[in-house]
C-alpha cells in the first residue's frame, strides 16, 4: 500500500512541475509573438537573446529592438528589452538593471565585406 502512496505522491509532483513549465513555455511564447507583432507595427526589427537550446538567457535583456532612424538614415535607434509574461511584474530592481544595461551598452561599427571566398572584417573586432 505504501508503494502506491509514494508513487501516486511522485505521479502527482510530476505532473505539477510539468504542468509549470508548460505554462512558462506557452506564456514565453506568447509573450514573444505579442512583441514581435507590436514592433513590426511601429516599424522596429526585433531579435531574441536565447541560449543554443532555445531556452531564455539569464540576463536583463530578453530582446533588442532596433531601426534606422526616421528621416535620418545614418542614425539607429536601439531599445534593450526585458520581456515579461503572464503574472510577472516589474520590480524596481529590475529597472534599475535594465537603466544601468543601457547606460553600458557597447556600440562599435565593422564593416563585412564577403569577396566571393571569404569574409573580411574590418577592422577585426569580434
């Protein structure tokens, strides 16, 4: 009888933890396709930050939304974005990590110049 207990005990924390990551993955996911939506109607480019496996990295910033600058082509514009989803709120420390990114933020130009064998990069700063 005990065996059964122990088992029912483990089939149920089993389903409970899976039952989460479920939910985390379909808010993710619907938190992603929210953003994508939002920023090709107001004329932004977005890209995820994941790691290899698809899953999200462990920094402030989830994504980085970028244009070339209205009437002004030489200008990028660049928002760091901290994605948030479901019944997750902003805590302050939270936005103070996402100010000070920001405020870090490394900018450098290169330029790519493929010669039909190879890439060349210049200069040579990756």
């Amino acid at each position: 009888m005990a065996n059964r207990s122990e088992a029912a005990l483990k089939a149920w924390r089993t389903r409970r933890i899976t039952s989460a990551f479920v939910k985390a993955r379909a808010t993710e996911a619907a938190s992603k396709e929210a953003l994508t939506a939002y920023c090709k109607e107001q004329g932004w480019k977005v890209a995820f930050f994941e790691g290899a496996t698809g899953s999200p990295r462990t920094g402030i910033i989830d994504a980085i939304a970028f244009r070339i600058g209205r009437g002004t082509p030489d200008i990028l514009e660049i928002r760091l974005i901290q994605l948030k989803g479901g019944k997750a709120g902003v805590t302050g420390r939270e936005i103070a990590r996402l100010k000070k990114a920001a405020a870090n933020a490394s900018v450098k130009w290169v330029i790519a110049a493929y010669d039909g064998e190879a890439l060349q990069i210049v200069p040579d700063v990756f």
